[in-house]
C-alpha cells in the first residue's frame, strides 16, 4: 500500500513539474532592463525607502501575474568619480517586450496596494525630486559558448 501511495504521489509530482515547465515562459523571451538612479547627496536611503515602499509593491503584484519573472537591487560598495557615480540599480527581468513596454502594466494594482492615490503621487513626487540622474539600460544575454 505504502508504495502504491508513493508512486501515486511521484507520478502527481511529475506530473505537476512538466505542467509548470509548459506553461512557463520561455526564457528565450524574457527582456532585461537595469534601471540606475543617481541621487542628491545625502538622500540615497531615503530614495530607496521611498521606491521600497511604493514602487517595489507594484512590481511584486506584476510577478504574481506573472509579467515580471525578477526584481533585484543593488547599491554600489566603493565610490565612482561623480559623472559615472550612481546610487541604486533595479534589474528587472520581464517574461517579454510586450510586458517591458506595457505603461500601464502596474497601473491596475495601485488602487488595490494604496488607497489614497494622492498620498502615493506626493510620494513619489518626492521621491523623484530626490533624483539627479535616471536611465534604463535594455540588456541581453551573450552566449560565449
């Protein structure tokens, strides 16, 4: 009996395993895009707070949807001259273009994440006047193979 429950469990197991894998996307499409942020002496943590609290929320409700497959960030360790200094990166890795270039793909969530919307836009208001510098730099893998 014992092995007939586990067979059934490791056939249920595989089963769900290569459903998964079919309706994944196809990594093949994924698009990457690293957003850098350069910011006002004295203000990076505050600006990183700031985009923690109401723009990362927004981008976790895309990956449950499943339009975005990953968002990192990071902060640099050592210091750069100030032309090519920045403060924060986010890498977004989306399922597709279609999804990358979507403007309205988080739109639906901020109601549902922020119920006062004004309170949301004097936020991030702030949190761009913060801002010195931002560009997105569109990325793609390299096979060195």
């Amino acid at each position: 009996m014992k092995m007939k429950i586990l067979f059934v469990c490791l056939i249920a197991l595989y089963s769900s395993a290569t459903f998964a894998q079919s309706n994944a996307p196809d990594p093949k499409e994924y698009f990457t895009i690293e957003n850098y942020y350069k910011v006002k002496w004295g203000y990076a943590k505050e600006f990183i707070d700031l985009w923690k609290a109401n723009h990362y929320p927004l981008l976790k409700k895309a990956i449950e949807k499943g339009d975005i497959i990953s968002v990192t960030a990071e902060t640099p360790v050592l210091h750069s001259g100030e032309d090519t200094r920045w403060d924060f990166k986010v890498i977004i890795i989306f399922k597709d273009t279609k999804a990358a270039f979507d403007p309205d793909l988080t739109t639906p969530y901020k109601k549902q994440l922020y119920p006062d919307l004004d309170k949301l836009e004097k936020d991030e208001q702030h949190r761009f006047e913060l801002l010195i510098a931002h560009w997105d730099v569109m990325t793609e893998k390299v096979e060195l193979n």
